[in-house]
C-alpha cells in the first residue's frame, strides 16, 4: 500500500553526514567514533540509521539491551556492537554467536557470564563499566584497594576477553563552575583507575567516556572512542553545549489538516471543556494526539507552523486528534502540512527543545515519544531514500 501521510517523520541522512562530520572534527585525529542507537536511535529508526552511520564510518555502536542488539543484527548491521545495559548471563552465548559486546558492571556479574560458558570454547568480547559518580551501575571507582582486585579477577576469567573500560559522566553538559568540577574529578578518578589497571599488566583496547556532553565541551576527555547520542541526531544535550558545534536537527514531524470548523464564541473545545474560545474561532483538527507521541501535557502549549505562522493548540490533546486555532491564518484548507517540530517547509527551524521546554522535559523524551505508528521517511539530496513503517 501507498505510504499513509496521516502524521509523518521525516528524517535528513545529510543532516546526519553534517553533525558526524563535526563531531569528528571537534575531536582528536584518530579518536573512534560510537554511534549510540539504543531507544530505536532516540526515535530516529535504529537500523536505517545504523547503516547510514556505518556507511560514514562509524567504528562501533551501541544499544541499551539485548533486544536492541539482536534488531541490528538481523537488520544486516555487522559492525561491533556494545550493550550499555544489563543483559542476563543465561544470553551469554547468544552474545558470543551474535558477536555482541557486554558491559560488565561487577565482579558477581562477570562470575555469572564465565559460568554460563564453562565447558565451552566460547569468549565474550566485554567493556569494564566503573562508576566514577553517576551512581548507577558499574565498578566502585572511588577506592582502588577494593575495587582493583575486583577489576583484576573479573579480566583473568577464562571466557571473558577485556576490550574495553569506561564510564559515564553525569553533569558534563554544565558549564557551572560546580559541576565542571565534579566532571573533572570524574575523569580523575577514571584516570587513576585506568593508570592502577596498567600497573597490574592491565591496558584494555577501548577507553571511552565522552558522551554528547562530554564530546562538545570537553574534548580533551575523547580518549579512545566518544559516545554521542543526542549530538548525533543534531540537538545538544543542554543550553550550555548550544552552539557549540553546528548541530542540525534529523527528525522533522509533520501532520495535515484534517477538517476545518467555525467555533462560536463560548463553545467548548474538547475532554473536560478546559478551553472556550471568547471568540468566533476557525479551528483546524489535525490527526495527531498522544498515540502519536504528541504529549497530553502540551495541551494548551504547543503549536503547529501552518502557512508559516504559529497556529497553537486549543483545548485537550486527545488521543488520535488536536485542535489548532487558525483564525488569523488566512487561507488555511484541508490537506495543509502543520510542521510540529524539525524544518518547516519553507525551510524555518522549528526546535523540538521548545516542545520540550513547554511540557518541562528535555528533546531527547520528545524525540524517543514519537509512536511506532508514524512512518519515518528517509531523506537525502531532496529525496526520499526508505521509508520505515512499523506497522504495516
């Protein structure tokens, strides 16, 4: 069947070729590049993606699970593949005949991965996760004297091979002199852990730790490989790293009007009549709700860009449908384009941070929202290259 353009996504690769350039140009000659496709590449579609980046040269991806990495391993995607999430150890030769790379987060768990291969001549190809202040998963790395003989039993397990060690930087997209401190003794702390690994014999391939905040303000930190994700797909990560790198957005969505109306002054608009015009109002309904990933909580905030002005919405977000106010749009009809977020038409940046802001979260929930249900249109040179439908 022909393409539904009910609400779409449109995705730019060219946009995508732009920010990977600039990446690798903000970062030291010869550093490694990761591509960070967990959450379908943030909304994005992880295996177009996948392959779009692999085709630029991305040296390594990663994902947050199992699943993830089986879905680009059965989309033809072979470059090497990290799992930054817990993975049960009863999976392990599944990652061994997969060739999937684990994170490893403790001692207990390496123990659990060596088992599950004993009697077998399998290796797990695995990166060393410390935890130098994100407090989340990973290695204690503040205290070498118990962490380090931890880290040295878990790399002289007979199935387990150590390529890799990092870590995760929790406030690296903040200028404020407090945080940039405590990103630095996060990097000190990774440091010494590293040097206290190599005095023991102990130098693994791969020593990464800049995620997209990291990557922008503090590059000196790339090490081995970066790792990022928000900045790859064109926004970053705060307002602190904006403007730093000429990052360009990848996703567009956009809509079409559905029916025009004429609302009489003191009519209800929607669930919960929480919105009546105190004027004769022309309202546009447009097939896109909360289903869509267009949040409940943007009721009242968001707007549409039809005919190049700002058209917002009027009472509830419903879940298949929203009401636009057009009364002084001239000219609107059905069938019209409302751009959400991404480019307009005409070429004017419409921010998914201003989404963001409004519903008080950040862009990379508003990117990761967008349903299953919306087909991603895959654009390059002005033209469509694929086209994911999820659903049909």
């Amino acid at each position: 069947m022909k393409t539904l353009r009910r609400t779409w996504a449109e995705v730019s690769l060219d946009n995508l070729e732009h920010n990977y350039r600039a990446i690798k140009e903000h970062i030291p000659s010869g550093c490694r590049f990761l591509g960070v496709m967990k959450a379908d590449a943030y909304g994005h579609g992880a295996v177009p993606l996948s392959h779009a980046l692999c085709e630029l040269g991305a040296d390594y991806l990663a994902v947050s699970n199992l699943e993830e990495a089986v879905q680009l391993r059965r989309g033809g995607i072979r470059a090497p593949l990290l799992i930054l999430g817990y993975t049960p150890a009863e999976f392990a030769d599944t990652m061994v005949f997969m060739d999937i790379t684990q994170e490893v987060h403790s001692l207990q768990y390496a123990k659990e991965l060596d088992a599950a291969l004993t009697g077998t001549n399998y290796i797990l190809n695995v990166h060393l996760k410390l935890d130098t202040g994100m407090t989340r998963i990973g290695f204690f790395a503040y205290d070498h004297e118990r962490t380090l003989p931890e880290l040295l039993e878990t790399c002289a397990l007979a199935h387990l091979h150590v390529e890799g060690v990092f870590t995760h930087f929790c406030v690296a997209d903040s200028k404020a002199p407090e945080d940039a401190a405590f990103t630095r003794t996060q990097y000190a702390r990774f440091t010494a852990m590293l040097d206290a690994l190599a005095a023991k014999g102990i130098r693994p391939e791969l020593r990464h730790c800049a995620s997209s905040g990291a990557t922008i303000l503090y590059p000196e930190f790339a090490m081995d490989m970066v790792r990022p994700g928000i900045a790859t797909f064109g926004h970053a990560p705060s307002q602190d790293a904006e403007g730093v790198l000429d990052l360009r957005p990848l996703m567009t969505v956009r809509t079409k009007t559905a029916q025009l109306r004429t609302v009489p002054a003191g009519t209800p608009v929607s669930y919960g009549r929480t919105f009546t015009p105190s004027r004769e109002t022309r309202m546009a309904v447009l097939p896109i709700g909360y289903a869509d990933g267009l949040s409940r909580s943007l009721s009242g905030k968001a707007s549409f860009r039809i005919r190049g002005k700002d058209a917002p919405v009027i009472g509830r977000i419903c879940m298949d449908m929203c009401m636009v106010d057009v009364t002084d749009i001239p000219g609107v009809s059905v069938g019209d384009t409302a751009t959400l977020f991404g480019f307009d038409t005409d070429g004017t940046r419409l921010p998914c941070e201003r989404l963001a802001a409004q519903a008080g979260t950040i862009s990379y929930e508003i990117l990761c929202d967008i349903s299953k249900r919306i087909p991603r249109i895959y654009m390059q040179n002005g033209r469509e290259q694929e086209i994911l439908q999820y659903i049909v």
